[in-house]
C-alpha cells in the first residue's frame, strides 16, 4: 500500500485516491453526498443563508465516510491528506458525470 508514500503533487495522488475508491457504493456515496454539497453551496449563495456551507461540509462527509467505513473498508484519505482529498472527491464527481468513472 501507498500509505507511507507523502504526495507531493495531486497528479501522483490521484492513482492512490481512485485506488481507495474501488467499490461501486462507496463511489456512489460520494457522488451523492458530493451532489447534495454542491446543491447546499449554492442554496448558500442564492439565499445568503451562510449556515447551508457548513451543512454541505457535514453531509458531504457523512457520506463519503459512511462509504470508506462501511462499504470500501478502509480510512478516508482526509485524514492523511485533506487538501487533496478535497480536490480528488471533487474530480471523482466530475469523472463520474461525465461517465469516464463507472457508478
């Protein structure tokens, strides 16, 4: 396992992340929990009611770690590498969308 390996670039991250995202309802944990965030951010924006930016934090969260405890076995890799992470749930969604990753 990369476990130890210390990214440097989100380029050499990305293959570890997919990696970590193997099974199909962990991925769509996260494509749910990360459409339901995107939906609250911009409920935020529109309404100005700030208090849906952390409703979309925390939800978005509970799912995809409902996913990586449940289902895909193994600990998020926010909590080794959370900026990354970040970026990579957001390109996991977007590969999804546009059917390069299969739900």
């Amino acid at each position: 396992m990369q476990h130890e390996t210390s990214f440097r670039t989100f380029s050499d991250f990305y293959p570890f992340y997919l990696g970590e995202h193997s099974n199909r309802t962990c991925r769509r944990l996260h494509f749910a929990g990360t459409s339901i965030a995107l939906s609250l951010l911009i409920a935020a924006a529109v309404t100005q009611q700030w208090w849906f930016v952390a409703a979309a934090l925390v939800q978005g969260y509970a799912f995809a770690w409902a996913g990586h405890f449940f289902f895909e076995h193994n600990r998020p890799a926010t909590f080794k590498y959370p900026i990354f992470s970040f970026m990579g749930d957001w390109r996991l969604w977007w590969e999804i969308l546009i059917g390069r990753v299969r739900l």
